[in-house]
C-alpha cells in the first residue's frame, strides 16, 4: 500500500474537485498517467482498478478521453499476423471477399 499526505488547508479544495474519496481519485490519476506513459498495460490498469477484464479498462480509459497505445509497429504485427490467419484476404487489392 502507498500513502502520502495532503496539506490540510488543500484538502477542502481537492475533496470538491474530485469527490470525497481522495484515494480513488489519487489511483485513478495514476493509472491514467501510467499508461499514458506506457508503463502499465491496459491489462495491469484493469488489475490496479479492480476491473474484471482488460475491455473494461480500456472502456475506462476511452471515457476519460485516454487514446489507446497502439504503434505504427503495432499495426503492423497485427497486419502480419491475420496475413497469415487470412491469407486469402490479403492479396494487397485493400478488397475483402464477398
């Protein structure tokens, strides 16, 4: 567990812009600047949060305007990667089958 204090005299101004549970507001800063940051996977935010699945945390990120982490690499090994599953779909026509 992780702590830290909060000047008393913030604390009023803090508990009205973010509600009355600091802790809560503190994790979730935290887990947004974390994958912001690319140091936690959506997988460990849903961890961190109590999420069940890696779909609810991205589902909590994008409604709180956090863009997915997703590379020009990223888009190319899923690219190759269905190639592979679908090769009859990738002949580079950009058409798919009827």
């Amino acid at each position: 567990m992780v702590a830290f204090n909060i000047p008393p005299s913030l604390e009023p101004t803090l508990r009205r812009a973010f509600g009355d549970d600091l802790q809560r507001a503190a994790i979730e800063a935290l887990a947004i600047e974390a994958y912001r940051s690319a140091k936690l996977s959506v997988g460990e935010i849903a961890t961190l949060l109590g999420l069940e699945t890696s779909l609810q945390a991205q589902t909590w990120l994008a409604s709180r305007g956090v863009a997915m982490n997703y590379s020009l690499s990223d888009l190319e090994s899923d690219r190759a990667a269905l190639a592979k599953l679908f090769p009859d779909l990738s002949g580079g026509s950009g058409r798919t089958a009827p």
